[in-house]
C-alpha cells in the first residue's frame, strides 16, 4: 500500500483497487465563447489495471515509482470519479511512502 503525504499531514491511503483520476489545467484560450478557465480529466485507473487493457499504468515493480510519476504528471488528482470528490493539488504533497 502506499501513503500520499500532504504538507499540512493528511494523508491517503492507495490500495490496488483505489481509483486515481489525473486533472489538469489547459491552458487559457483567446477563441470568443470558449471556456476561458477549463480542467480536464487525463487519466483515470487503478494499481489493478481494471480500466486499461494493456494493464495499469501505474503498477511498477517500486509502486512509489509509478504513483510518483502520475502525481508529477498532473497538476490535481482524486481518488474517485464522481462529481463529489476532493480534487487535490499535487502541489499540497509532501512525499509518498510504503506502508
């Protein structure tokens, strides 16, 4: 299992099955009626893989290696695809550990 860190101590638990969504923030755009502000979701998976066919992105043989590549390549995530999840800045994390 592996552990987020954040900066004020939260912390969160990433088990095999825990859904990982990746944000990020597309950059401004100058077109009339076009979103001027817009996020958007870059990946969505798990450790097991369930969502991928060639298998999970994120599970490599140092787990921290794969989830540490994903929080790098984001600039927000949540654990969770529904509307009512926290988006998290990848900013906010301290470090991330195996328990």
């Amino acid at each position: 299992m592996i552990v987020i860190n954040f900066l004020d101590g939260d912390k969160i638990e990433i088990h095999q099955d825990t859904l990982l969504v990746g944000i990020n923030n597309l950059p401004k755009t100058d077109k009339p009626n076009e979103n001027m502000f817009y996020l958007q979701k870059e990946y969505i998976g798990n450790l097991q893989g369930d969502l991928e066919k060639k298998g999970s992105a994120l599970a490599t043989s140092d787990e921290r290696l794969g989830i540490g590549g994903f929080l790098l390549s984001h600039d927000m995530f949540s654990i969770g695809d529904d509307s009512d999840k926290t988006m998290y800045f990848t900013s906010a994390i301290k470090s991330i550990s195996v328990i």
